[in-house]
C-alpha cells in the first residue's frame, strides 16, 4: 500500500505533464515535427468567422469580375478599347480570388501554410504581380480617360483597338518581369523566423524602396491625370451651362451628351482608382516602414492590411454595379440566363 501511495503523485505529475505537452503540440501545425509553427490560437467562433469573411471576399471577387468580363467580352455595344481594359482588369482581380485570396485565408485564420515552399513563394509572387497588374491597368485607364475627356470627338481616333491591346500587354507584362522578395542581408532573421508550416517571405531594405517607388510613380501620375479631368470636367460643365442660358436651349447637342457621357465614365474610374489607392496605400507603407524599423509590426496587424487590400479585387465590380446601368442590365441579362439566347450579343444595353 505504501509503494501505491508514493508512487500516486508522480502518476499525477506525468499525466499532468502529458495534457500540458498535448495542448502545446495541438497548436502546432505539425504536431510531429519539432520546427513547426504554431498555429494561431483562435476558438471556433472567431474562426468560423474568419473564414466567412475572408470567404465571401473571395466569392465576390470571383464571382463580381467573372460577370464584368462576360458582359464586356459578350456584349458588342460593349467592346470598345476602354472597356478591353477594363476587362483586362478584371481578369487580374478574377485571379487574384482564384489564385490568391483563398489559399491567404488558411494561412491568415490558421497561422499555417500547407501548401508547400514551391507554392509558398509562387503564392507570393502572385500576390505581387496581380497587384502591380492592376496598378499598371488603372494608370492607363487614368490616361484613356484624360483624353476622352478632354477631347471627346477625336477620342475614338487616338485611342484605338491597337493602342488598347498594347497597354494591356504592357501591364501584364511588366507585372511578370516582377523578381520577388531579395532576403541578401536577412539571412539570421530569415532562419529565426523559418518554421515548418509558415510562409514568411522577407525583403531587404532596397527591394523594398524599389517596390515602393513602383508603386508610388503610377500612383502619382494617376492622381495628376485625375486631378487635371476633374478641372476640365468642371470647365465644360460650367461652360455647358452658360451656353444653354444664353440660347435657352431645350436639349443637349451631340457634343454635349458624349462629354456628360465621358465625365461620368471618368468619375466612376476615378472612384475605382480612388478605392485602389486607399485599399493597397496602407499596405505600402506599413512595408516600406517595417523594412527600416526591423519588421516590427504585429502579425494581426500585418493580416488586417493584407485582406484591406485583397478585398479590393472585390471592389470594382460593385462600383460598376452602382454607376453604370449598362452594367446592371448586363447582369440581369447574364444572371437570368437570357445571355444563352439567340442575338443576345447586339441587345441594346443603352436604350437612350
């Protein structure tokens, strides 16, 4: 009885010892592996809603930019240059929800990457090059619009099908030739932070300068573009006005009905570039910062800023969806399936 008795308490402290070092290997990734990370402590109600959120994010960019091609690309009134750009644009945003978004949930809710190195560091480039491809679509977008409006009837003349085509390789492109994350001087970081189950990819200093200034000069070009259409769209619309005063005219001239037309594409694009700028700017920043100040931003911080931006690939088809009642009627037809029909391509999609 006294071997039983002594022998109780370290029976205790065993078990006690094995629920502890079971609850530490149960927030691992790889519970058998001694360098896994660990994986984010969430209870299943936050996770659950984690994964709704970040989900529906996904679905809508899917689904929204899915609907914006096939309206653009099916309907004939539709395929003019400015509109294949922005088709072209919603083909990087389509795959961004495809090839990014759902695969940065798992590892956003769970803290975990399991989908292996090669893919770790493609997903990463990935996210990069849609970026940029977007940013690269919307400054050309910018400068169609600047010459739609500032001189509507020659437009059609100067920004044609080829011009078009050659912007869009161009962004696609150039988004490619993107290298990825340079980890030279990062070395002893990099090995402290590698982890079986993560996908941490660092950048040095000067790649992250460069990507910035990437970022920054179409930015700053779009803002310039967009600040001078919306002082000739003002021109014009005081001008317009002072005209139909002193001829007391009872309707718009041609020339007047194609600059309105122009004016409003532009602000609903100036809306859309406005939305790309405030979705991605806190991300940049917090990267060109972070570089200099030794990676000390929060992860849940760093993950907030990521799905900031990721969900702006979501955007854009809600703005369509609120402006343009091209578009709107585009989807009801697309939704309902009357697409299928016979010479639903030459429906009229501008009735006035």
């Amino acid at each position: 009885m006294a071997t039983d008795d002594d022998s109780f308490p370290w029976d205790q402290d065993s078990i006690l010892i094995r629920d502890l070092l079971s609850a530490t290997s149960a927030q691992l990734c790889y519970k058998n592996l001694n360098r896994s990370c660990v994986r984010s402590p969430y209870s299943p109600g936050p996770r659950l809603i984690l994964y709704a959120v970040f989900g529906f994010g996904a679905v809508l960019a899917v689904c929204g930019n899915l609907l914006v091609m096939t309206a653009i690309l099916h309907f004939r009134q539709l395929h003019s240059p400015a509109n294949f750009l922005v088709a072209s644009l919603a083909c990087a945003d389509f795959l961004v929800g495809v090839m990014v978004m759902p695969f940065g949930m798992v590892r956003s809710v769970e803290g975990c990457w399991y989908f292996g190195d090669s893919y770790c560091k493609l997903h990463t480039c990935f996210d990069a090059s849609f970026c940029y491809c977007s940013l690269f679509h919307l400054c050309f977008i910018s400068v169609d619009r600047y010459v739609a409006v500032s001189d509507p009837l020659t437009y059609p003349t100067r920004f044609t099908a080829s011009v078009s085509a050659k912007c869009i390789a161009f962004s696609w492109l150039l988004s490619f030739i993107y290298t990825g994350a340079n980890e030279a001087g990062l070395e002893d970081l990099v090995s402290a932070l590698t982890c079986v189950g993560g996908c941490q990819i660092l950048m040095n200093q000067n790649w992250v300068a460069i990507n910035f200034l990437i970022f920054f000069i179409p930015t700053l070009v779009m803002m310039t573009v967009y600040s001078k259409i919306f002082l000739i769209a003002k021109q014009q619309a005081q001008s317009i006005e002072k005209m139909n005063k002193q001829t007391a005219r009872a309707s718009d001239s041609y020339k007047d009905r194609v600059a309105k037309r122009e004016r409003k594409a532009a602000k609903t694009l100036g809306i859309a570039v406005a939305a790309f700028l405030l979705s991605w700017l806190p991300y940049f920043i917090d990267s060109f910062i972070d570089a200099f100040l030794g990676f000390i931003t929060p992860a849940y911080v760093y993950e907030i800023l990521v799905w900031i931006a990721y969900y702006n690939s979501a955007m854009n088809p809600l703005i369509y969806a609120f402006f343009y009642p091209w578009f709107r009627k585009a989807l009801r037809l697309i939704v309902t399936g009357r697409i299928w029909r016979e010479n639903s391509s030459v429906t009229n999609l501008f009735p006035e």
